[in-house]
C-alpha cells in the first residue's frame, strides 16, 4: 500500500473512530458509515493532508477508498513540479 492510501485509510480511520486495519481500498463509504457530512469533512482533511483542491463535483462520484485515493494520486500528479518544461541547451 502507498503513502496516499495508508494516509487517506488514517484519516479516514480516526474519523469515524475505527481502526485502520478495518479498512481497504474495497472498503466503501456506506459499509464505513460515511455519510455525506462525514465525506465532506473526510475531503477537508485529505484536502489539507496532500495539499490539494478537490473539485465539489468530484465528492459524489467517490464510493469507495479506492476512488479517494485515486482521485487524490491524480490530482497530485496533475500539480507535479515534474509537468513543468524545463529548457534544453
């Protein structure tokens, strides 16, 4: 498992209160009890976690932990210093 999944199943864990080894990237919301109070505050913390915006729009679309970390990897990727050119002599 990568940095982005034990630190989304951390978060994720310690907001609802349940122990992380509990959880897997199968694991969906509704069998964790996540509603979508608890999905918007989850998003919050991830948000500030990995330092990243998470479209409004994006948040009906996740159901599962996968998908957060999914989505999470592709928007860190998307901000990646490496996307920037750099000149060539």
């Amino acid at each position: 498992m990568n940095h982005i999944a034990s630190r989304c199943i951390d978060i994720i864990a310690k907001s609802k209160g349940i122990p992380p080894d509990t959880i897997t990237l199968a694991s969906t919301f509704e069998e964790l009890n996540i509603d979508s109070l608890d999905k918007i505050n989850i998003s919050f913390e991830v948000e500030e976690a990995f330092n990243i915006d998470i479209p409004d729009e994006a948040l009906g679309s996740i159901r599962t932990v996968g998908d957060m970390v999914d989505g999470v990897t592709k928007l860190q990727a998307a901000k990646s210093p490496t996307a920037i050119a750099t000149p060539s002599n």
